[in-house]
C-alpha cells in the first residue's frame, strides 16, 4: 500500500511540474497569437488608409490605380489570414479547457481513491475537494461540477 501511495505521490509531484510548464507555455501562446493579431489588425489598418488616400488624391493616374488594386488584395489576404488565426484561436482554447478539465476529473479521481481506501477520512476529502474547486478557474467549474456530482453519486 505504501508503494502505492508513493508511487501515486510522485506522479502527482511530476504532474505539477508539467502543470507548469504547460501553464507557461499556455500564456506564451497566448500572448504570442495576440500580438499577431495586434500586428495584422495594424497592418490592416494602414493598408486601408493607404487606399483610400491614394484614391482620393491620384484618380487619373495609373500607377495610383494599380498601387490601390495591389494594396486591396494586400488588405484582403491579411483579412482571411486573420480569420483563419481566430479559428485556430477558438480551438486552442476548447482543447485548453478540456485538459483542464481533465486535470480536474483525474484530481478527483484519486482523491476518491484515497477516500475509499480509507486513507483519507471524509473532512480530508471534503478539504481537498475544496482546495480544487478553487483552484479550478470560473469556467469549467460549471462542466466540473456535473462531473463531480455524478462521481460522488458513483455513476458516470
């Protein structure tokens, strides 16, 4: 049994290292993807004035017509390359909350097993079940709680 709970103790020791670095590396992307969107919204901007002033001052020259048709399928690309990085944005975040609510699910988990093994009493559990739900942030605590209702009913 103590090998067990030694076993399940260092697990959990490597498990909050790599919490970390994945939290790390969570807001790094993060604020990577949205300094890109700051950029393409800037790049965006100015390709938009650069239109609208050259066609306002230059109608009868060409070479002012071609740089406004150049510059609107510049604005355009950087338009969809923005849409498409939202895109990859919403995912990121779906497959972040899941692995954290994974983290959660598999937290609770193993403190049932503790709790059914008699290693920890009820008002342990009831403390760390505590600790977690603070620590789980205000969105999944609604997926999480459906979750811990029925693991606490023992369906699931």
């Amino acid at each position: 049994m103590d090998l067990i709970l030694e076993t399940l103790q260092k697990r959990l020791n490597s498990d909050k290292r790599k919490l970390k670095f994945y939290e790390f590396l969570d807001r790094f992307i993060g604020l990577f993807i949205t300094f890109i969107n700051i950029v393409i919204l800037i790049i965006a901007s100015l390709a938009l004035d650069k239109l609208t002033s050259d066609s306002e001052f230059n109608k009868n020259n060409l070479f002012s017509q071609n740089t406004s048709l150049l510059l609107l399928i510049a604005f355009t690309i950087v338009l969809i390359v923005s849409f498409f990085l939202n895109i990859v944005i919403e995912i990121y975040k779906i497959n972040q909350r899941y692995d954290e609510y994974k983290k959660v699910s598999n937290t609770f988990s193993y403190l049932i097993v503790k709790y059914r093994t008699k290693f920890i009493n009820e008002k342990d559990l009831i403390a760390q079940t505590n600790k977690l739900w603070e620590k789980a942030s205000k969105k999944t605590k609604i997926q999480i709680k459906r979750y811990l209702i029925n693991m606490v009913k023992g369906t699931n």
